[in-house]
C-alpha cells in the first residue's frame, strides 16, 4: 500500500468536508456562530438547527476517525520500514557468512536438487555458482555409490530431522567426483529444514575434503603396526601381575591386562582394562599402589622406553590416541562409581564393557573379557554377594544371559 497516497487521498477528503461545511455557513445565515469556531462541535449544531441531513453529520465524524486512522497508519508503516530494513541486514549478513565461509556450503531440496552453493563449494565441485544451481548433488557422487547415496537420502526423509531435532546433523562420508577433477574423500554434514507440517523441505549441506586427514591416519596405522613388528614381544600368563617400570610403558599385543589399586582396607579396586592396542605402565599414573595383572590365558606385550617416545614426535603422535583411550575409560570407572545405586552402577559397568570389548553375537553382545564376580564388585564397589544377586536378577529379565564358554552376552538394547 502507498500510504503517502492514500494519506492525501485522506486529507483532500478532509478539507473538502470543510469547504462543504464552510458553504453551509454561508448558505443558512443563523449558523454565523458556528463559522466563527470552525469546531466540529459547532457544524453539529449547524446541522441541528438548520435541519440538514443525518447522513452529512456523520460524515464529519467519519472524517475526523479517518484522519487519526491515517496518522495510526503512518505509524505502523514505518516499524514496517523500520522490521524490513532490520531484516534486510540480516539476510545480507546471513549472505556474507554463507558465500564467504571457509567450509562448502549447499542449499538443496529434499531430494538433493541445489538451490544455493557458496565459493568454497563451488571450487571443490569444480563448477561455477551459477551452474551448480539446479544440478543434484547425485551427479557428483561416483556411479557406483549413487545407490547408497539416494537410500541414504531416502532414510534421512524418515528421521526426526524437525521440532525439538531441528538442528541435528548427519554425518556422513562419501566420495565425490568433481567435474574434470580428482576424486576425493568428503565429509558430508546435512541437516533438514522443515514446513509447518515437520516436513523436510531443504537440506543444508556442510562439505569438507578430508582426502588428507585418511592419508595421515593411514599412516599412522602404518607405524603402528611397524611398532609392533620392530619390536620383541613378551608373554605372560593368567594371574601372573606383569613388572612396572617407570622408564618405559607397555603397549598390548594380545590379551587382556587388569590395572588396580589397593584401598586402605587392602581391599583392591578396579581402574581400568588394558585391551590390544591399550597401553598402560607406572609412569601414565600417580597411584602409589598400582598393579597389572593378565586376566586371559596369556597376554603379549611390546614395551616402549619413555626416552624413545621424547624423541620421536611420530611415535608419541601414534601413542597419544591409546593413551587417551585409557585416560577416557578410566573416567568412566570414575563415573561409575559415583552411582548411587548398585544396580545403575553393575549396568553402566556391563555397557562399558559391551563398547570396549564387546563381539556382536546372534544373541545380542558377548564380552570377551570374562571377570568374576569380585572382579566386577570390586568395579561397583560393592560385595560380591551383591553383584551375583543382582546378575541373577539381569538374568530373570532377560537382559544378559551366558554362552558356552561362561561368557556374559548383553541383549540388545537390555540397559
């Protein structure tokens, strides 16, 4: 609407009454006193003596109403003005983050078509904006991965991508093929924009190359496995407690080592599981009482002198994940323990267990490593009465039961 237009539109209105209400006074000479006040009060009173028409009076009022609307309307015009120029700067700040991110942005409908591209993603694709607009991101995927990239499409159309989940992502990683370019490793980050009926109707896209991140951890891999075989292993049997040193730490070849300490009653505590690939050793802890001990048939262990870790960068880079994965699990015995309940704190034992060395069965989840109920009591702080009373009761529900070998097997989804 134009309001300045139809404000004068309004305003001819208005004096054009008061032309008519002038002619009026001129035209009834008893009406001298209204002319004089030129109130609309007083054109009443005009109308009132003189006998003019109902319809005129009114239409004073109106016009009086009309103007005041019109002044309620400028008013209301510019916050209008005022939201849209607000909103203006928004889009366009909104504009700038988008075209000049580091990262490659897309804007594709729900399925895949592109609607936006930022620069970042145009150089990836090898395709300048304005083509990759209209094009599916499906033309960019390699042929023999376009299946599972439409099902992956096709999946993420039945998740709870709105309402309280609006902004959850994806995580994916596929190869793509740009136009003329080298195939490389891409990490896909998409998440959905919904209408009013929590229908997906957009998909943002987040693209980055980690062709060079695979390459590293390829070959860190690499060393690790070299550590090994540059290495002699040693080998120890069940029960014996392996030999700490403070000038090396040991790495696990094979088996499983039991770490733990003593309370004040002498009592130990379990504080942490040291698998294939874990490391462990009295110079990663502070405890003053600290053993390991082998809790399978025989464990192989390489081991690696702390001298040879300060000088070699890439060996302390390769040693840093497992030293960050026991870090991380004992934590988790730490959390555990701070359980109030028994039965919270046996369940959340058994799930860590499942992740760290859990084997998918047809039954569900069997742990390979195989505590005794001590063992586990030791973990929950509790007694050992306690944890068999309390696996018993897992086991009437049906939540866990035992394979052949007296390994514990976790159904799924039992905790």
């Amino acid at each position: 609407m134009n309001v300045d237009k139809f404000a004068q539109q309004m305003n001819g209105l208005y004096y054009r009454l008061g032309e008519l209400y002038e002619d009026i006074v001129d035209t009834y000479p008893g009406a001298m006193t209204a002319r004089t006040t030129h109130s609309g009060l007083a054109r009443n009173v005009v109308a009132e003596r003189q006998g003019m028409p109902e319809a005129l009076r009114e239409l004073g009022f109106a016009s009086e109403e009309l103007k005041v609307a019109v002044e309620e309307l400028y008013q209301q015009n510019n916050e209008l003005i005022a939201t849209r120029q607000a909103v203006e700067v928004e889009r366009q700040r909104y504009q700038e983050l988008f075209e000049f991110a580091p990262g490659g942005y897309l804007v594709t409908d729900e399925a895949g078509k592109i609607s936006e591209a930022n620069t970042a993603a145009a150089k990836l694709l090898n395709v300048s904006q304005n083509f990759l607009v209209g094009k599916p991101l499906t033309i960019f995927i390699p042929p023999a991965e376009r299946q599972y990239f439409r099902s992956s499409l096709s999946w993420l159309q039945q998740q709870p991508s709105c309402g309280v989940n609006s902004n959850r992502r994806h995580e994916w990683v596929f190869p793509l093929q740009p136009r003329h370019g080298e195939l490389f490793q891409a990490a896909l980050s998409v998440a959905g924009t919904c209408d009013q009926q929590g229908r997906i109707v957009a998909l943002r896209w987040l693209i980055r190359d980690i062709t060079e991140q695979q390459r590293a951890e390829a070959v860190l891999e690499k060393t690790d496995y070299d550590l090994y075989a540059d290495r002699p292993s040693q080998t120890y049997c069940n029960g014996e407690v392996i030999p700490l040193s403070g000038e090396y730490i040991w790495l696990v070849r094979q088996g499983l080592v039991k770490l733990s300490t003593f309370s004040e009653q002498s009592e130990e505590v379990l504080v942490g599981l040291a698998g294939p690939s874990m490391t462990f050793g009295s110079g990663l802890t502070s405890l003053q009482a600290y053993q390991a001990t082998v809790l399978s048939n025989q464990v192989h262990l390489v081991s690696v002198s702390l001298t040879e870790i300060a000088a070699s960068p890439q060996l302390a880079q390769s040693l840093l994940p497992r030293i960050n994965q026991r870090l991380q699990q004992t934590e988790s015995l730490l959390a555990i323990a701070g359980q109030r309940h028994v039965t919270k704190r046996l369940s959340q034992l058994l799930l860590l267990l499942k992740q760290e060395f859990g084997q998918p069965v047809a039954e569900g989840t069997r742990l390979t490593v195989r505590l005794t109920h001590q063992e586990l009591a030791n973990a929950c702080c509790t007694t050992r009465v306690t944890v068999t009373r309390q696996l018993q009761e897992f086991q009437q529900q049906g939540k866990i039961t035992l394979c052949p070998q007296r390994h514990l097997i976790l159904k799924e989804h039992a905790f």
